[in-house]
C-alpha cells in the first residue's frame, strides 16, 4: 500500500497503523468550523505535505516535483474531538522573503497566527535545517518540530537526542517516519498538546542581542505599537526593518500591515482565516 495515499478503502487498511490512527478522523477538503489552524513548515522536500496526506487523507503531491505550484494547500482533520485546519506551506530555507515561496510561508506564520506550527525536519540534515526553525521560532512560540526521515538516518547510523533537542529548543520534537506512518500519533498529541495550552513552549533565543541593538530595537518596537497596535510581533518586524527588508518596510507604508489606516481591513482577513466559530 501506498503509505503517503488516501484513507482506508480496502480492508486491509483497516489494520494498517497508517489509517488506524486512534482518536484522528481525516476530514479531507471539510474545513468548515475549525477550532484550531495547523501550519506545516519546513525546507523542501522534508516530508510536509506527507504528513499532510498522512492527517486530512488528502492527495497533495509529493516528491521532489519540479515548477510546482507556490500556492498553500489546506485541508482538515479531527483528533481528539477537537477540528483543526492544516496549512501546508511552502518549502523554504528561510522566511527573509527573499522569493514568493518564502513571502507566503512568512506571511501566514505572521499574519494567519496558526495555533500550532509543525516545523518538518530532515533528521539527516539536521543543522541546515534548524536555521529555519529558529526563523519560525522568532516569528511564533508554539511550534512542534517534527523529526522526520528517522527511517533514513538510522540507516546512515545518525542518532539524534531529540529530548535534548526539545529542551534546546523550547518546544517539544516528535520523532516520524511519515513515509512510513511511524510517529504520527505522538505527533498529533503534541499538536494537540500545544494547541489547547496544555504543553507550554518557550522558545530559547539563541542570539542575545548587544545594549545598543537591544536600545535601537526597543525605540523602534515603541513607535511600532504606537502606529500599528495591532501587529502580531512587533519585534520581529522591528528586527526585518533593522535589516533592511524592503518588503516589511513597503507592507508598512502601504498599509498592509496592520495600523490604524488596516484596521479594518486586518479584523476581515483575521475572521477569513480563523472562520465563523472564533
Ligand atoms: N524514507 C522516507 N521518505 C520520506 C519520509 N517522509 C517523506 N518521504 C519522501 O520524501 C519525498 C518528499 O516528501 P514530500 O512530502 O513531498 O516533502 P515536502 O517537499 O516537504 O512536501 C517523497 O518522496 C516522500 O515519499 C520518511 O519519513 N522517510
Ligand atoms: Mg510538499
């Protein structure tokens, strides 16, 4: 059986670990009435959109396909009684914008405020691929890193401390082999967990910034609130700006950003993302 297909449609699939997942009701495209939105983040070619499949039953493609759409695919699934919508972003190896794949996957960590952040990581490239959970960690708190690929790393005999890991971290690392359905359940109990608070994350910044940056960051954090009291992360954005990134600067001079003149603008798509029940 195709372990990254659809939900049970022989018997077979009735005792198969994949589809047999206690306490997950795949919903497919039914999105209706969410109680919690999931994002899937991670560089390309991870497994994301396995684990998507693996949790909504749906058939986002997967493997390396080339020219592939940027859009996001959503879709649903139930665990635990509790409904969540799952975004799977794109691939990227930053969130700095610097193409559209990472402006959408940026945007909607910043903007869609997703409840849970599943972090996908290649346990075989561990090191390249923590650069973009630290970026996800700046923008949002409650992230699940997800160790994926175990399968191939125990057959390059890498070993991975994940319980150090998760406290290095701050957040809590479940160990999968999506391909494989392996890890799934523990995955959704720690989505689950830091879904409804009942898991706390606290994020360890690597990077204790200088009296004077600290001082230039507070000012600009400041003003930010003062203009824009709305913005999800202002030190984030006041980080972007310090940087030099045009596009936040552009998104604050035209508006997009939530400020007084978005208002509006910003409550409508708060309520598009978040549905009719919030
Ligand atoms: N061996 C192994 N392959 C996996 C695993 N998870 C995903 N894959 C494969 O890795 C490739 C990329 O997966 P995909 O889900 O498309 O990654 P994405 O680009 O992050 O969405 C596909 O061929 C998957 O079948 C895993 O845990 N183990
Ligand atoms: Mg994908």
């Amino acid at each position: 059986m195709n372990p990254t297909s659809t939900p049970p449609t022989s018997p077979a699939c009735a005792t198969c670990p994949v589809h047999n997942l206690a306490g997950l009701k795949r919903l497919g495209v039914d999105m209706a009435d969410w109680d919690y939105v999931v994002a899937l983040a991670g560089n390309p070619n991870v497994g994301k959109s396995t684990v998507f499949n693996n949790l909504t039953g749906l058939r986002q493609h997967t493997g390396n396909w080339p020219g592939k759409t940027v859009t996001r695919a959503e879709g649903g699934f139930e665990y635990a009684g509790r409904r969540h919508k799952l975004v799977d972003l794109p691939g990227t190896y930053s969130l700095l914008a610097t193409s559209t794949d990472e402006e959408v996957a940026r945007d909607f960590l910043l903007f869609g405020r997703p409840d849970v952040t599943i972090a996908v990581v290649d346990a075989t490239r561990l090191e390249r691929n923590l650069n973009l959970v630290l970026q996800v960690l700046e923008i949002t708190e409650r992230v699940v890193v997800c160790l994926n690929l175990l399968d191939q790393a125990r057959r390059l005999g890498i070993e991975i401390d994940d319980r150090r890991l998760a406290r290095d971290l701050g957040v809590p690392v479940v160990r999968t082999a999506a391909r494989y359905g392996e890890g799934t359940q523990a995955l959704l109990q720690a989505v689950d967990e830091v879904a409804t608070g009942r898991a706390a994350c606290r994020p360890r910044r690597v990077f204790e910034e200088p009296p004077v940056l600290k001082q230039a960051l507070n000012s600009l954090v400041t003003e930010l609130t003062r203009l824009h009291p709305d913005l999800p992360n202002p030190r984030w954005v006041a980080w972007r700006l310090l940087d030099g990134d045009q596009r936040i600067a552009e998104a604050l001079r035209d508006g997009e950003l939530p400020g007084p003149s978005a208002t509006a603008r910003q409550a409508g798509a708060a309520a598009a993302v978040r549905g009719s029940n919030s």
